[in-house]
C-alpha cells in the first residue's frame, strides 16, 4: 500500500511539472511542449532533429518544429523557478558549475559564435572550435549514480566577462533558492578564478569551492611590525603549495575511508591570501584587495583507475562560517556527475544535434533538453525496467537516465499531455512565387581578448 501510495504522489509530481512546464511556453506552447516529448519518446538516441517529427507524440508537420523554435517563446525566468521548486528532496545544497561547448564550426550564418575549447572535437589540430558555450548549474547528490538536477542553463555572452557572468549566475540562483536550510555550495573545476570568485561572492550566502594547481602560492597575514616607518605590509609568510617546507602546521585535518580511493587525508590551511596582478578580473582596480581563504589538501590512497598521475589534490574554499571538510572532498568527487548528464543529454537527447542557426533557437532548445531531463528524473520510481537479455535487473529507483527514459513512452495513459491537438492538416501555402531571398549574412567567429576574463 506504501509503495502505491508513494508511486502516485510521484505521479501527481511528473504531472504538475508538466503542467507548469507548457505554461512557460507563451507562444508556440503546443509545438515546444511536443517537441521536447517527442525527445523523450524517442526510441534511440536523437540523432536527427526533422525525424523527432515523426514521433506519434508530435502531431504536427515537420515545418512546425522549425517555427516552433524559430517564433516560440520560453518564459526562462518563469522556468528557472519552476526547476528550483521542483528540485530533488533530500539531496544536500552542492550544486557543480561547469560549461560545455556547442560546436558550430561551419555555420558561417550564425552569429554570436566564439571559439571555445572542446575535449572531443579538434579545428586545426588544436582543441578549439567554433561555436556557442553554456554553463549549467546542477545539483549532486551523494548517491554513487549519474544522477543530477539541472537548475539552470545560461550561453556565455561574448561581450562580457566570463567570471563576471558565472558570479551574477550563481546570484541569481542562491536568490531563487532562498535563505532556508544550509548554506549552498558551488563547486568548480580548474579554470575558474577561484579569487575572483570569492571575492564576488563574498556578501552572497554562498560556499565556493574551487580545484587550484598543485604550484599555487599564497601568502599569511603579515605580522605587525613593530615601528610605524614606512609602508604597511601586506604579505606575510609564504604558502607554497608544492614545497612543504614552506607549509605551516594545518589548523585542522580529517582522516576517511572511501570505497574507491581507500584512506583519505585532508588538511586545511586558514587565512591564506595570494599576490593579485592589475589583469583580467582586477584590471583598473586602485587598490587590489587581500582575499582571504581556506586552501585544502587532500590525499587519496588510490585511483578508480590505474593511473601514474599525482594522488594529491588542492582545493580553495571560501564562504560564511568554517569549512566542513568531510563534505567538501565528497563534494568535489561528486562534481564529476554533470560530466555524464552532459554526456547524457549530448548522445541521447541530442542537446548539440540540432543544424541550429541563431543563438535564440539555441537557447529555447537547451531549455526543452533541462527540462525533458528534469522529465526523466521525476519519473523514477514509475517506468518498468526495459532491459536487454544482457543487461542486469535494477530496482526502479535505481535506474538510469537512459533506462529511465526506454520506459518512459509507456507512461504517456497515466500523465497525459497538457498540448492541445493540431487545428488542421491542410499544407501551409508556402514560400510565395517569385520570392527571392538573396545571400545570407555570414557570421565571423569572434576571438574573446583575454581582459576582462
């Protein structure tokens, strides 16, 4: 009786979203909210954009999935709160940051497109492409799954500072989120200025978490001289984070076991600062401000994998009260899940698949893509397990994104479709006789300058 009981409450969860979903959808609402069903009921991976037409979950011609995504509107503030409401119960308030590239290298028609690094496609023989970034925040949880909860989405503006923007992101988050519970933690990877971040967010109710490198320096607060001649210091002992001799002794250290690294050692280091340079994120400032942090070692026993490299790794922490340090090594191990929900919504919802192109076609296709995943997430625990002969029985709140969605074209009886039917099957006129459009404009990829970054 509990599991019924349970199973609808889940139900009644899946159906409201939806709901609340096609109402983001001012314009167009039919046709998005279709679209991003016929991704979820798609037999395999979307590997083409005109065939999600022919889903039966689509009603309509192939020609109103292009309109639909080149007329209909996405209410995204209205849809940001709406993926806040609904995020996962229970899950600790760690939210991984990180951005992936929608490659665009030939589309000389579209604008907005810089040149970006991609891990998988190489231009020139070097790791760059052309094409559009977007940076997704999502939320972890300590499960050992590839589960996440994205809570928002943004393209990273060409005219603006990437650090900038990240901050003014993780703002508006932390405001949807509301000052109840614990405070939040973002967790970044190597990349991000973990200082500039700190101190953006210093009046913010937020933890940052950032990886540094292994030859980061740092400095302690200088001690009081003890005649007032001359210029006040502003640096105290150097903090070498690849040269021991200079570490003092760690103000705190923790000692655990894990299950796939062994023993685990983390040690914290209190109120350590670095030498700041009049560049990037501190250009044109007067007086370059001392920002203080937390600097975290942490040691593994072993690797999931064989490995030669280094077991040792250095984070940043900064935020309001002190630093837990047996949540911030998990949090950061955790961070490597929103690698497989890009990968998941890459390979099999077909995220970057679409010949997309304007940036705003871009924008309202990566928030069908959130939220056909956020679908997918509240509809564990109701699908069946459709496996292979090959592939081993899960419990269904156990299942994967990719399991989760097999099953999920079989739930359409029981959370039904807020879309209304198409008015008519009658063809379009067309494009009028003697219409001529003539060359359209190309689009140069901009080079972002290195200021300001």
């Amino acid at each position: 009786m509990k599991d019924g009981t349970d199973t609808t409450v889940k139900a009644k969860k899946l159906v409201a979203f939806r709901q609340a979903f096609y109402s983001c959808l001012p314009k167009w609402s039919d046709a998005l909210f279709e679209l991003c069903d016929a991704a979820l009921n798609a037999r395999g991976p979307v590997g083409s954009t005109p065939l999600l037409s022919l889903e039966s979950v689509f009603r309509r011609s192939h020609g109103s999935l292009y309109k639909a995504l080149m007329h209909g509107e996405v209410n995204v503030d209205a849809l940001r709160q709406l993926l806040v409401e609904h995020r996962p119960e229970g899950w600790p308030p760690v939210f991984a940051v990180d951005a992936s590239t929608w490659a665009r290298c030939d589309a000389e028609c579209s604008p907005e497109r810089g040149f970006y690094y991609s891990a998988s496609k190489h231009s020139a023989g070097k790791p760059i492409v052309a094409g559009w970034s977007y940076q997704w925040i999502t939320q972890l949880d300590w499960v050992p799954d590839s589960w996440t909860a994205p809570l928002d989405a943004l393209r990273l503006p060409l005219d603006a500072s990437s650090t900038v923007t990240t901050i003014e992101q993780v703002k508006s988050l932390v405001d949807r989120l509301g000052a109840d519970g614990d405070v939040p933690m973002f967790v970044f990877d190597a990349g991000y200025d973990a200082i500039a971040l700190s101190d953006g967010l210093k009046d913010t109710r937020a933890q940052v978490l950032v990886r540094i490198r292994s030859d980061r320096v740092f400095y302690d607060e200088p001690l009081q001289r003890e005649t007032a001649v001359g210029r006040p210091r502003r640096h105290g002992k150097r903090f070498s984070c690849a040269d021991p001799a200079t570490q003092r002794k760690p103000d705190a250290t923790l000692q655990a076991h894990d299950s796939r690294y062994g023993k685990v050692k983390v040690r914290v280091w209190n109120n350590l600062h670095p030498k700041l340079a009049d560049r990037g994120y501190w250009e044109n400032r007067q007086v370059l401000p001392i920002v203080n942090g937390t600097v975290i070692r942490v040691d593994v026993e072993r690797l999931p994998k064989p490995s030669s490299k280094n077991k040792t790794l250095w984070l940043w922490w900064s935020g309001d009260g002190d630093p837990d340090l047996d949540i911030i090594w998990r949090a950061y191990l955790r961070r490597f899940d929103i690698e497989h929900t890009y990968r998941f919504v890459k390979n099999t919802l077909g995220w970057t698949t679409p010949g997309i192109c304007t940036p705003e076609q871009a924008d309202k296709w990566t928030w069908l893509v959130v939220s056909a995943y956020t679908q997918l997430r509240l509809a564990r625990g109701l699908v069946e397990d459709l496996r292979l002969p090959w592939e081993r029985q899960l419990s269904p709140e156990r299942l994967t994104p990719a399991r989760v969605r097999r099953g999920f074209c079989r739930l359409g009886k029981t959370i039904g479709t807020p879309a209304s039917p198409p008015k008519t099957y009658r063809p379009g006129p067309g494009r009028p006789k003697g219409t001529k459009t003539g060359p359209r404009t190309r689009y140069p990829a901009v080079k972002k300058a290195t200021s300001g970054v």
